[in-house]
C-alpha cells in the first residue's frame, strides 16, 4: 500500500451548500433559468478545487482492500495512479475522451477543463503524463465542455459562451517531452456555443447537441476532410437535444443492418427517440419513449448486443435509490420502456454511462465510477459489482465528483474524471472486470 495519499476535498461550507440545493429541473441548458443557476453553483463551488491536491503516480495499484484503496471506498477496483486539477492546467473540468496513436499505439485523455483541453498520456496508467493545454478560444470559460475525436483530430466545444468548435490535430502529440501550450489548428464559427458532441467515424458526421443552432436540436456536421465543418443536416423537432450515440447499425432488427442510427435524448423534451439518420435531407423518428416521471432525460448507451438501452435521467427524484432506466430496442421502430433499476446504495446522481462486455460503467457524480452486470438487464435488474468512489465525504445527490468515466483503455483500465478535483486512472478485477 502506498503512504501519503492524500485526498482532495471540497470546502465545508460548499459541500454543505451543495447538498442543500436539489437537481434543477432543466439542468445542463444554460439558455434556462435553472441551467444558469447550476453553471453559477458549479462555478462557485468547484473553481477553487484545482488549487489543493498531490499527483499520485503508482510504482505498483494501490490494490482495493476491505472496501478501501488508499482513502476511497472501493468494491473490486484498484487505483493506478491520480493527477490533481493542479497538475492539468487548473480550472473547472467536465468531460473527455481518448485517443489511441496508430502509429505506436500510445493512448491519451483529452481532459475538458472549463479554460481548456488538457492532453494526458496514459499509455502507462500507473506513470501518466501531462503533456500540455490546448486553451479555449478567446480565453473563454465555461462549465460545459466536450470533446471527440475523428482520425487524428480533436473536436472541442463549449456550452453558454462564443467559443465554436475547436479542431486540433492529435499527431502534434507524439514525442512531446516537456509540458507546452498548443494552439488549434481551425476553429469553426458556424455555431456560437454546444453542448455534447458525438462523431460516427465509420461515415465522419459530427452530431451537436444543444447548441445555438437548430434550435438546440441536432445539428450534423460532415466532416471527412476533418478540418472543415459542412452543414449536413438539422434535426429540430424536439425543444433540445442533450446528447446523441450514433452508430452504422449492426444489431437484431436486421431491416436496418448498415443504417445510420441516432439515438437522440431530449433532456428536459423528456424522450428518447431512435432516428434513422442515414437520409441527412430525410431523417427518420422510429421510436420515441419515455418513462414515468422522466425529468431530464439525459443520456443512455446500448447493451453489447443493442438488445436493450440503458438510460440515466439527471434530474428525477433519487430518494429511493439512484436509478436507471431500461428500454427494449430490439425493434427499432418499437422501442419500450422495460423498466426501472434502483441502486440501493446511495442517492447519488447517475451521469454518463458506457458498456463494454457485459459491464456497464456509470460516473455517478457523488458515487464515482458505478460497475453494473448487465446480464439480467432484460428484467431491468443492474446489480452493481463494482465501484470506485472519487467523493467519500457523500453519496447523496448533488453535482460534485465524476461527471465521465471511460472504459475503453488497453488492459481494463479506466479513466474517471472529477469534477475540478482530477484524473483517476483505475483498473476493475474479479467480479467488476469485463468478462
């Protein structure tokens, strides 16, 4: 077990603060007034964060024992190694993403900083190193930042300020010994500001998601020569779109084998809706559902066998356990609502979701990192098998701790973020491990 590990925590008063303010009602919209009253309590509270904290960089995994690793709780997954907000270029953080070199098979995170994009190599997870700041444009800050990547490049937007889309070529990353300060390589100025991002790279559309432009739906971006943005398509017949997963599909209804499918969450529009996006003059609304008392339905991601989707709703009500929600998407054009998971172990909030194998790993703000099996997921039944905690002062609701957590790294490993605290590199093992 490795000494001195020492962790960040968040001012008394803020977390008491926090923990007295429920969930707006149409968080992650800065265009409302309970977005901007969110963007302005993140602001508050996490800003200051960055300042305090000590990189962790592991010889050997602080292993998970008797429910710890180090200082956090823990269920079956141990710590490789942490870089504090002060050692990634400071500021407010929110999303990311990785990005595998073909050419030598290096991987990095593409941290999202409200002041930036931090570049992090994690090739070895227990020896991570901070490479360099890509800073926003016209030095603007916001809460909200996102990032993909298509090939080699970087794409980088932000919500509720003028900064357009970033694009960065990732090649400027090999070889980088020594921490510098990288400039774009395009910005584009068709769209002021934008919430999510997500790019198909079998056909190289980017799909936006709550941004200035068609009316906070979906705008589609072609993107094959990747540092030109050409408007492909407008998709605005919900009030916002939140977040998309688009695939070439490839699943059970084989009537839409090779079809380019959205699956689109409309946020506070209360839906999630499967369109067939392969027509960009046509697209196509095959199903769109919802779940009883949805509030803002946030985000969701398929089963492997894109059977079932798993669903996480970012402001309903978590008294009685932190819950997801499962629909039934073996017919595309049928999709229904399955049921209702509830995680008994804390009224955490539940973000981001993403599955691999039979696992699905959540960022669960005050619950950190979550590790559901997704075995009896026809029956909606998720029990969790794992889970790294980054926030062990509280697993109630609130927006402090893990807003993303990644598991596509070589060898299990995988990337938790915390919100203004740091990177946490992880490995799941025994029953958490994807089998």
């Amino acid at each position: 077990m490795l000494r001195g590990v020492r962790r960040i925590t968040l001012a008394a008063t803020a977390v008491l603060l926090l923990a007295l303010a429920g969930p707006p009602v149409a968080a992650h919209d800065p265009d409302t007034p309970e977005g901007r009253a969110e963007q302005a309590e993140m602001l508050r509270i996490y800003e200051p964060a960055w300042r305090s904290g000590t990189p962790l960089v592991a010889a050997a995994p602080v292993t998970c024992v008797n429910g710890k690793a180090g200082t956090y709780p823990c269920k079956n997954v141990d710590l490789l190694s942490f870089l504090p907000q002060s050692s990634l270029g400071g500021g407010g953080s929110s999303s990311m993403w990785y990005w595998t070199d073909t050419r030598d098979s290096n991987e990095y995170i593409l941290y999202c900083r409200s002041n930036g994009v931090s570049f992090v190599n994690v090739t070895d997870p227990s020896n991570p190193r901070y490479l360099g700041n890509l800073p926003s444009s016209n030095g603007v800050s916001s809460s909200w930042c996102d990032v993909r990547t298509y090939k080699n490049y970087a794409y980088i937007g932000k919500d509720s300020v003028s900064h357009g889309i970033q694009i960065f070529n990732l090649n400027k990353l090999q070889g980088v010994t020594t921490t510098q300060t990288f400039t774009a390589d395009a910005r584009f100025t068709g769209l002021t500001n934008s919430h999510t991002l997500q790019i198909n790279q079998a056909t190289g559309f980017l799909y936006v998601s709550g941004a200035n432009t068609c009316s906070k739906g979906l705008t589609i971006y072609d993107i094959k020569t990747p540092l030109t943005l050409t408007q492909a398509a407008c998709y605005s017949r919900e009030v916002y779109s939140h977040e998309s997963i688009v695939v070439n599909y490839a699943g059970p209804d084989t009537r839409y084998t090779g079809r380019e499918i959205a699956f689109n969450y409309t946020g506070q529009g209360k839906r999630f809706q499967i369109l067939d996006v392969t027509n960009k003059s046509n697209i196509v609304v095959l199903s769109s559902v919802t779940h009883p008392g949805a509030s803002f339905i946030h985000q969701g991601f398929p089963t492997s066998d894109f059977k079932h989707m798993i669903v996480n709703d970012e402001t309903i009500s978590t008294a009685s356990g932190s819950p997801d929600f499962v629909y039934n998407i073996e017919k595309l054009d049928a999709a229904r609502y399955v049921g209702r998971d509830n995680g008994t172990r804390g009224t955490f909030v539940n973000h981001n979701g993403y599955t691999v194998g039979n696992r699905h790993f959540q960022a669960a703000y005050r619950g950190g990192l979550r590790i559901l099996d997704t075995t009896n997921v026809a029956s909606a039944t998720l029990p969790e098998v794992g889970y790294f905690d980054v926030d062990p002062s509280s697993n109630a609701s609130g927006y402090s701790g893990s807003w993303m957590a990644l598991p596509y790294l070589k060898n299990g490993v995988v990337a938790v973020q915390s919100i203004g605290v740091g990177l946490f590199l992880v490995r799941p093992t025994g029953a958490a491990a994807v089998s």
